[in-house]
C-alpha cells in the first residue's frame, strides 16, 4: 500500500471581488502518495493554481480566504496551524515551483543566494556548507558547471535554466510533497520535455510526491500517476492515469482527451475528426443550477439542469474511479 | 562588460552635455540680455567708463570666447564677482552652501529614511485602514500650501510656545540649531508626503512580483521578505529619486531661506534676482546644472551597483 502524506478535504477557497463573492476551489479533495504523481488538469480559470496557493496558505487575502476544509501534510492538518509553524513548513516540507520561469527569481540576488537563503532557513549549516549544498542542488537539476553558475544572477541564465534553478530551490530541503504549477508551460517544447524527464528523474531519487498542475493532458499522460480534473472549482473525474485515459466517464474528460492529437491518427481525415469543446467556460460569477457543463455537454439531461442539484463526485464500478456527472459514459 | 569601463564611459558622456548646458545659460545671459554696462554706471556715464567696463566684465570680447568663458566657470567655478556687493562669487557660495546644507541636509536625510521606513510599513499593511490613513494623511500634507506650513509653525512654535528662533542664523555647531531646528521640521512636513507617496508606489509595484511569492513559499516571514528582497529591487527607482535631489539641497529652499531670513544660498539667488545681479544668478544656474549633471552620473554608477542587470547593456 503506498504511504499517504498529504491529504486535501473538501478543500474551498473564495475570493470576494467588486463584483462578488467568487469560489474558485469548492469543496476538493485528493490524497498525494509518497513517490507518486498526481496531476490536476483543468481549463484555465479552473481553479489549479488556487488550489496550489491554498495547500501553501499564500492565498492573498484580502480579498481571498480558505473558507473551508483540511490540508492533512502526515496526518495534522495545517490550515490550523499558527503562522510560524507553517511557515516552517513552506520550501521545507512542501515546495513549490512555478509557471513563470522567467521572473520566479529576485533579478538583483545572484542564484546561489536565493538558494541558500532557503537552507539557512530550514537546516542549520554553515555558511561553507550551504554554498555546497546550493552546488551539489544545481549539479543534482543538471545544471553545467554549477561551481560558476552559483555566482550568477538570474538574467545570466536561459528560462530552462531558471526553472532549473526554481527546481533546485524548491528540492534543496528535501520536501516531502513538491507543487509544481505548470513548470514547463512557458518554455518551448523540447526544454518542456528535459524539465519533466527530470522531475521523474529526482522523484525516484528522493521520493517525493508530487502534485503536477498543468493543462495539458499529454503531461499528465508522461509524469503523473494519477489525475484530478478540473472544472469551475470542482474536481469533476479523478481516477488512475490508465483508467482516465482507457474509460473516461465524464464527457468534459472525453472531451479532453479527444482533443490531443495521437501519433496513431496520422491521416489528414484523422486529425479533422480531432474534436475540441465547444462553447466557454461560464464565469464564476455566474454558474448555472445544476451541473457547471450542462451547457457544453453533449451528453445533458433534464436532471443536469438543476432539479436535483450539482452532482456529487462519486465512485463507480471501480472503487478508485470517480466521477461527478448524472450522466456518466 | 566591465563595471570601471561602464563607469569611464558614463563619464565621458558627461563632456557634451557639459557643452550642451553652458551654450544655453550663455544663450540666455550673454546673448539675449540687453549690455548691462549702463545699467550698472547709469545712463549719462562717459563712453569711456563703460568701455573701461566692458572689458572688466569681459563684454568686449567675441561671443564664442565669452562662451567659453562660461565653459571655463562651469569648470573651474570661478565665477567672477558680485556686480552689487563686488564679492567673489566662489567665495559666496562658499559660505552660503553650508548654511543652506545646515538645514536641507538633516530634512532630505530623515525624510528619506523615514519615507522608506513608513513605505515599508504601508506595504506590510497594504489595502488595511492603516495604509488608508497613511495615503490620506500624505494627500492632506501635499495639498497645504508651504507658505501656510512656515507661517503657522513661526507663530505657534517659535512665537507662541517660544521652542525655536523665529528667524535668524547663527554660524558654527551647536549655535545653528536653534536656528535650523524649525526649518527642518517644515522640510519634513513638505517632502514626507511626496516621499511616502512615492516609495508606497514602488514598494507596490514590487510586492504583487512573481518572486515575491517564490520567496514566501520558500517559509521566509512578511517582514524579511520585505526588507531584503522587496526593499533591494525598490532601491533601485529609489536611488534616481534621491541622488538627484542632492544638489538642489545646496541651493537650500527658496521660501523657507527667505522667511526665516537664513543667509544660504537660496537666500543670495533670490536677493540677486531683485537685484538684478546677473554675474550671481548666472553662477548659480551654472552651478546648480554641473551639479545635477555630477550627481546624474552618480545615481547611474549606484544602479549598477544595485541592478546586475544593468552592466551587460
Ligand atoms: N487574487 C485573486 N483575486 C480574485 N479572484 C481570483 C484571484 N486569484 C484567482 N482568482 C479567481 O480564481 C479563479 C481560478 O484561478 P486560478 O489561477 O486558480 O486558475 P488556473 O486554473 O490556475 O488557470 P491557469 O491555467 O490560467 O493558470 C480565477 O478565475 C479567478 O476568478
Ligand atoms: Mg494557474
């Protein structure tokens, strides 16, 4: 049985702007397993990034607030902690990386001091030894001739680089869960594709688990063990990556996985057929009764219009297999 | 590239605007003023005199040597003399400047450190009342006139409670401080509204950065997060701001010299403006521009020094 160290409860964060009260997170959960991956897909706007920032307790606020739930690192639940232990906690237990590569790092420190600055915190070592460790991290993310590199300032080093750097950062404590929002995103494809072979890479050296939040479908398909979709706030499928990809229930998940073009579909016929989602995302601020893709789906029903309320994430025929819809594939 | 190969460069750069601001104090002192010389003699005095004058003054020579006479103050700062008190004008400033700095010096100081101080502070609270407060305070100050500030503080504090010298200066440390004591105050008043406003912006501009968030998420608490990695970036606006600031204080404050009668150099400009005493008003705008220019380049040379990222351009 894999170990469980991070367990997300009904998880709902708000943020109250001009123009209303908007809950971006409602009510999700997941479990993260040590030296396993789960990826939280979803359209922009789902909430992805909230939920990350919400885990971290680096929600703005105002104008947001954690208006429920539990974030259980080992069993505790930290939402309840006070300030100091948390952030005892942050790049210690749990790190995080993020989808800016570019500005993520203070332009006027150079490299190995913002990576030192996070050992100070969390270990007690010396100042030789933290230059070490900021070395051995840099060599550890694949980073040439890290004796050098150290000395650098940001502006010195390509994007790839810098999430590089990021990474080095956000491991050099040795966390027991790493966040990562979209980390490779921002850069062209075949950097995209090194920065993730290497977060497979030092998840099996140091076993950490990961939380990998991204759009793209294809990512989960590489890193991620187990997926989490989201839509307006809500996980609306969660399942193993070879369940989601081999039986998606809810039509927003097929929807997803038929849009990403395959290497079988070859013939120009093939990639016509390549179906996206129509319509758009309706605005937090005004979600529908009932079920949020009532209006995109191919699939609706009168029950999805509201009578009988939003439809609860629940598991089907196979226990791990879950899915909120009242109409399932 | 190499910082001292950036910092010659920079100050070779210096030599044309140099150029560029002596032609235009000559355009407006020597070319486009009427000849001072009967002026100065009164308007019966003999051709003779006002030729004697003339070339006293340096008037009979071509234009392009009276330009680079003035080339030659600017680097030298001599001056000449005083038309009205026939002084060395190097020799005013000389004692003007301390006086003025006697006072505008402590006021740019405290005001600096202090408006970093309550920036730093209105960010930590930023959005709260607290940072409300502040930003309706700095707005009230601003829109106060000074003269309304310097009136009331010499009725209320130096002539009602009797705390400080209603006007007046005295030279050498400690005899000044009386003097100065309330002028500084009011410099306060005057630029911590400006300040703050100013410093609040950048400060804000800089918490809402991406790298401030990777800094909380590394478990740093608000307040270090503000003082190292916010406050080091902000410095870098900062210090334009400030070093540019820092000739003007020579030439003190215009209003407050000339209200609390304090014989700085602000002072000596505004009297020889009434006075029509042009050698003076000329050396000041000479003296006042290479001074900016000087600390121009210093506020650049400081960047790089602050901002890495400035040496590769
Ligand atoms: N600071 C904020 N103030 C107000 N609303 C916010 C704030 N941050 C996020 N939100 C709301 O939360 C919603 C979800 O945002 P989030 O950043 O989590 O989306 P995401 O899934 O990460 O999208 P993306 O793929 O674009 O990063 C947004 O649509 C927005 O309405
Ligand atoms: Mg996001």
């Amino acid at each position: 049985m894999d170990e469980k160290i991070l367990e997300v409860k009904n998880l709902t964060t708000r943020f109250n702007t001009p123009k209303g009260m908007v809950t971006a997170v409602d009510g999700v959960s997941f479990d993260v397993f040590k030296g396993k991956s789960l990826g939280i897909v979803g359209e922009s706007g789902s909430g992805k990034s909230v939920t990350a920032l919400s885990i971290m307790r680096l929600i703005p606020t105002p104008p947001g607030e954690i208006a429920a739930g539990e974030v259980k690192l080992n069993g505790e639940d930290i939402l309840t902690l006070p300030d100091l232990d948390m952030r005892r906690i942050r790049g210690n237990k749990i790190g995080m990386i993020f989808q800016e590569p570019m500005t993520s790092l203070n332009p006027v420190f150079t490299v190995g001091n913002q990576i030192e600055e996070v050992i100070a915190l969390h270990e007690k070592l010396s100042k030789v030894e933290r230059r070490n460790k900021a070395i051995e991290m840099l060599d550890l993310v694949g980073i040439p001739s890290p004796e050098k590199r150290v000395r650098e300032y940001p502006h010195q080093l390509s994007g790839g680089m810098r999430q590089r750097v990021m990474i080095a950062m956000a491991l050099a404590c040795e966390p027991e869960v790493l966040i990562a929002d979209e980390p490779s995103t921002a850069l062209d494809v075949t950097i995209q594709a090194q920065i993730l072979e290497l977060m497979k890479k030092l998840q099996d050296e140091l076993g950490m688990g990961i939380i990998m939040i991204t759009h793209d479908l294809g990512v989960v398909a590489e890193v991620c063990h187990d997926v989490a979709v989201m839509y307006c706030g809500k996980i609306i499928e969660q399942a193993s990556v070879v369940d989601l990809f081999k039986n998606p229930r809810h039509p927003y998940t097929k929807g997803l996985i038929s849009s990403i073009p395959s290497f079988d579909s070859t013939s120009l016929e093939e990639k016509k057929r390549l179906t996206t989602i129509e319509g758009i995302v309706p605005s937090l601020l005004d979600l529908p009764q009932g079920c949020y893709f009532q209006d995109r789906c191919f699939n609706v029903k009168e029950e999805c219009r509201g009578g009988q309320g939003a439809p609860c994430l629940r598991s089907l025929d196979n226990h791990n297999h879950m899915v909120s819809c009242f109409n399932p594939i | 590239m190499n910082i001292w190969v950036y910092i010659l460069r920079r100050t070779l750069y210096v030599i044309p605007i140099l150029f560029g601001v002596t032609f235009i104090v000559f355009l407006l002192f020597n070319v486009l003023n009427d000849d001072p010389t009967y002026q100065l003699l009164g308007k019966h005095a003999s051709e003779e005199r006002a030729m004697e004058l003339r070339k006293e003054l340096g008037l009979d020579k071509p234009l392009y040597m009276q330009y680079l006479d003035v080339v030659k103050s600017a680097v030298t700062f001599d001056f000449g003399r005083s038309w009205k008190s026939k002084q060395l004008i190097t020799e005013m400033i000389r004692e003007g400047a301390p006086v003025s700095l006697s006072f505008t010096l402590p006021g740019f100081f405290i005001s600096t450190v202090l408006g970093i101080l309550i920036s730093l502070l209105v960010a930590y609270y930023r959005g709260t009342y607290i940072d409300k407060f502040v930003v309706f305070v700095c707005i009230c100050g601003m829109s106060i006139s000074s003269l309304a500030y310097i009136l009331f503080c010499q009725w209320y504090f130096a002539y009602e409670l009797g705390l400080f010298e209603i006007s007046g200066y005295e030279y050498g440390f400690p005899d000044f401080l009386p003097y100065v004591s309330l002028p500084i105050i009011i410099w306060l008043i005057l630029s911590l509204g400006p300040d703050v406003r100013f410093f609040r912006t950048i400060m804000l501009d800089e918490i809402y950065q991406d790298y401030v968030r990777t800094a909380r998420a590394k478990g740093l608490s608000e307040p270090y997060v503000l003082l190292k990695h916010v406050l080091k970036n902000a410095l870098i606006p900062i210090i334009t701001y400030v070093v540019i600031q820092i000739p003007f204080l020579l030439l003190g404050a215009l209003l407050i010299e000339t209200f609390f009668s304090i014989p700085g150099l602000g002072g000596i400009l505004v009297k020889a403006i009434y006075d029509q005493d042009f050698p003076v008003v000329k050396a000041m705008t000479v003296f006042i521009s290479v001074g900016y220019i000087i600390f121009n380049l210093l506020s650049d040379i400081l960047y790089t020094v602050v901002d890495p990222r400035v040496r590769l351009k």
